[in-house]
C-alpha cells in the first residue's frame, strides 16, 4: 500500500482521512493548529472541525515536515486563501 498525506486537518481534510484511510498503510494529517494536532492524537477525534467522527488508528495527525515525508501520494484540503501563504 501507498503512503498517503492529507495537508489541512479542517473538516474536508479529515473526512477524507476517514474515507481513504482504509486504502492506505498509513495517513498522515497535517494540521496547522499544534494544540488541535496534540488533542487529536490523544482523543482520536477532531473536536473542532469534524466532531463526533473518530479518527481511525491508521492515520496520524502531524506537523507538516512529516506529513510529506516519504508521502507517495499527497492531497491538498487546505482553504484557497490560506493556500499561498503555505
């Protein structure tokens, strides 16, 4: 299997953690907000913009370095105004 790295960890970023995650070996979120990212690992949910919907342990949220490390494939869910200051 690929390794798939999903950057933005909104609401779109991480539904389509939850849809491709059974795909893949391995997902890798970015998430901008390090708290967010902290609570998310812990919890197994994002609490702030999918709430209810649990992460799935094959998917991790990360800083965005190593969500692109080793990625094979990788999906852009970052909001268009925010996208070119990434």
């Amino acid at each position: 299997m690929k390794r798939l790295s999903i950057l933005g960890a909104g609401g779109w970023g991480s539904a389509l953690a939850i849809v491709l995650a059974p795909r893949f070996s391995h997902v890798r979120l970015w998430v901008y907000e390090p708290d967010l990212a902290e609570r998310m690992a812990r919890t197994r949910e994002n609490d702030v913009f999918l709430p209810a919907a649990p992460c799935l342990p094959t998917w991790s949220p990360s800083r965005i370095w190593f969500a692109l490390d080793g990625a094979e494939i990788v999906v852009t869910a970052v909001p268009s105004q925010f996208v070119r200051a990434i």
